[in-house]
C-alpha cells in the first residue's frame, strides 16, 4: 500500500514505470474537467474511473480485494477514509471470488489501518490488500473520485 498526492506519486522515481505512466496519463486528461465513466490508457490492462458517489459509514463498507488489478483512488472532491488490513487474519469470504470483475468480498477486517484521503490525495492498493473504500467516520458525504485498474502483470516489464 503506498499514500501519497497525485501530483508527487506521478513523478517519484521509486515507484514502478508503470504506476507513474498510469498517474501521469490521469493527470494529462485533467480530471477535474472529466464526466463520469471509464477512460481508457492501454485498453484493459490501464484504465481509470471518475464517479460521483456517496460515503457510507466504515462499519456499513464491506471488506473487498483484487486479485489482477493495482487499485489506486484518488480522491477530487470531498473526504474518504478507506480502511485496510493484511488479508491473513481470520477473515471469510463473503461469496465466490467475481474473477470476471476481479472482486472478492469478505466478512471481518481484523487489524485494520484507516487512510484519510483529501483532494489530491491518492492510495495504491496491491492485488491481495484488503480494504474498504468509500467510507466515513462521520456523515455520508458526497464524494468525486477516481479509481485507476493497473493489470499487476505490468509490473513485471
């Protein structure tokens, strides 16, 4: 998991090629300016989302991971706290694995982590990283973010 803002994590040279490329070519479509929906990079192997949604209380946020994609949010507008927890403790699946939209949902977080995201902000979230995004600790607020799908078998190039 790495926290970081867009504007730094585009350009640190410690992070992968990959997720630098990806995070410049979000910046590059100035995403303030984007409507909702899905923006391809390099088709299905890089994209991202913008989307306009409502945050939920943390403990009503269900525990969900990936197993191909590198998640990455970035928060536009408004606050989210996303919690996170290494998946080894003790945690159910909560249903089968959805391999067509790369997403299994859990019950239980164990010790989890809280990521309090603000404009500019931005957590990457490897495949097997549980978390729960779009949440708060206070009042369900709007929320305008971005999610970027980087296929983890780019990391490897």
């Amino acid at each position: 998991m790495i926290i970081d803002k867009l504007s730094n994590a585009a350009h640190n040279p410690v992070y992968p090629q990959v997720i630098r490329h990806a995070l410049q070519a979000i910046i590059a479509n100035q995403p303030l300016q984007l409507a909702n929906g899905k923006y391809p990079i390099e088709g299905e192997l890089i994209y991202f989302s913008v989307f306009d949604g409502k945050t939920k209380r943390l403990e009503e946020q269900r525990p969900e991971l990936h197993a191909r994609y590198i998640d990455v949010h970035i928060v536009l507008e408004g606050e989210e706290i996303i919690g996170a927890a290494p998946v080894e403790q003790q945690q159910q699946p909560d249903g089968e694995f959805d391999e067509q939209n790369d997403i299994g949902f859990f019950t239980g977080m164990g010790s989890e982590s809280l990521i309090k995201l603000l404009p500019g902000d931005l957590t990457i979230l490897f495949p097997g990283e549980l978390h729960r995004p779009m949440a708060t600790l206070n009042t369900p607020a709007a929320l305008r973010k971005i999610v970027a799908k980087i296929d983890v078998s780019l990391l490897s190039r």
